[in-house]
C-alpha cells in the first residue's frame, strides 16, 4: 500500500527567505506526481506535476524535483513571499490505478 | 472555461440525517473522483468514476456512503445516517481519460460538512 510522507509538517520563515518541503512515498511505481497548494477553507490548486519518466519542473519561483528510485520528492520556492503562506500537499498516482495518494501537507507561513 | 464546482459549499446535517453533494465537473472531462478531507489530513480516495461507470469504489468507508454518475457528467456524492465522523470538507476532481499524456487532477473548492 503506497504511503506518502510529508516534512516538516509546518514551518515558518521570514520573507525573502529560499525553502524546501520534502515529500517521500514507500512505492516507487508512480506514474506521477503532482504538488498542490490549499489556502484555508479553499480546494486544491495544481502548481507543478512531474511525469515518472522526468526528474523536474519549474514554474516562476517553484520547483519540483522527483527521484523515482529513492521515492523522494522536493518542492523548492525560491525569494518567500507572505502570499506563499498555505499547505502544501504532494500526491502521487500510481502506475497502475486511477486515484492520487496524498501527504498530510506542509503548512507554510511566510512572515513580512 | 469553467472548473470544477462543488455544492453547497458548507452543510451542516444533525446526526442521522441523509445528505446529498453535488459536483459538476470539468466539460469534456469523462474522470470524476471524490475525496474525503479530514481536519489537518490529506485528501484521501473514496471513489472513481469513467463516464456513468463507478469503476472503483474501494475508499467508501461504509455502506452508507453512496455515490452515483448517472449521465456522465454531474455527480452525487449521498452520506445516508451522518455520524460525527463524517465530518470533513469533500473534494471533487476531474480529469481527462486514461490516454491523455498528464492525467492531472483539477479539484473543485469542496463542500464542508458538519454533523451536529
């Protein structure tokens, strides 16, 4: 049964400051694996995906890193901002099957 | 266009009371999932849907969680008896089918419930 591991499960930092959040799942047979924000009382908002056979994506100041192998994940955001301050959530969907398999999140606050 | 919709947003139901959830997904978009969210959790599996076909149904905690498509496109997420732990915000998500590339997952803002 795939499990999927977030740390730290929250973290605080000044603005300005560059961060990652880790994310590790026990099942390496991914097909992928999607980063996702939620603000408070808010839906899930898609900020990166990675495709099993790619080692990265980048959109603006995040980036998304994935070793398959060693079933590990990280979210790099670079220059934190206060509008950074939400849960992150990482979910992976396996190779075979249809559902995402989430983390617990990392709850972010980027103090000003 | 459009994204995913979810209603109401919020409902609270006195325990024993029968709910129903509505999502309309994305046009075009013949996947529909729904997922349970517990305070400070993740989102976890309930059910799929390709087109009107429930295809997997396994993260249903219980039979009183019952869930249909019946055309293809607007879902109906139906709690019958709520119990306190029911209580949790309920996703929707769609997607496009099987052979598309990304398969991405668009999620709709969730419907809160609350049993009293």
């Amino acid at each position: 049964k795939q499990e999927v591991t977030q740390i730290p499960a929250a973290l605080s930092v000044p603005e300005g400051e560059n961060l990652v959040l880790n994310c590790s799942f026990t099942d390496s047979a991914i097909y992928n694996l999607q980063w996702f924000r939620q603000d408070p009382g808010k839906g899930l908002t898609s900020l990166l995906l990675i495709q099993s056979s790619q080692r990265e994506q980048t959109s603006g100041r995040l980036n998304a890193s994935l070793d398959k192998s060693s079933g590990r994940s990280t979210l790099y955001i670079a220059a934190s901002q206060p509008g950074d301050s939400a849960t992150y959530l990482c979910a992976v969907k396996q190779e075979y099957g249809n559902k995402l398999v989430f983390g617990a999140g990392t709850i972010l606050r980027v103090k000003s | 266009g459009a994204g995913v919709s979810q209603s109401p947003r919020y409902k609270v139901a006195k325990r024993g009371q029968d709910v129903a959830l509505r999502c309309d997904p994305i046009s075009g978009h013949v996947s529909l999932f729904w997922y349970q969210q517990a305070l400070g959790q993740g989102p976890e599996f309930l059910t799929y849907f390709q087109n009107e076909a429930q295809l997997d149904k396994s993260g249903l905690p219980s039979d009183r969680f019952f869930a249909e498509r019946p055309e293809g496109s607007v879902s109906t997420l139906k709690i019958q008896r709520t119990q306190q732990e029911d209580s949790a915000v309920y996703l929707c998500a769609s997607s496009l089918p099987w052979r598309a590339p990304k398969l991405e997952q668009y999620f709709g803002p969730g419907t809160r419930l609350t049993v009293t």
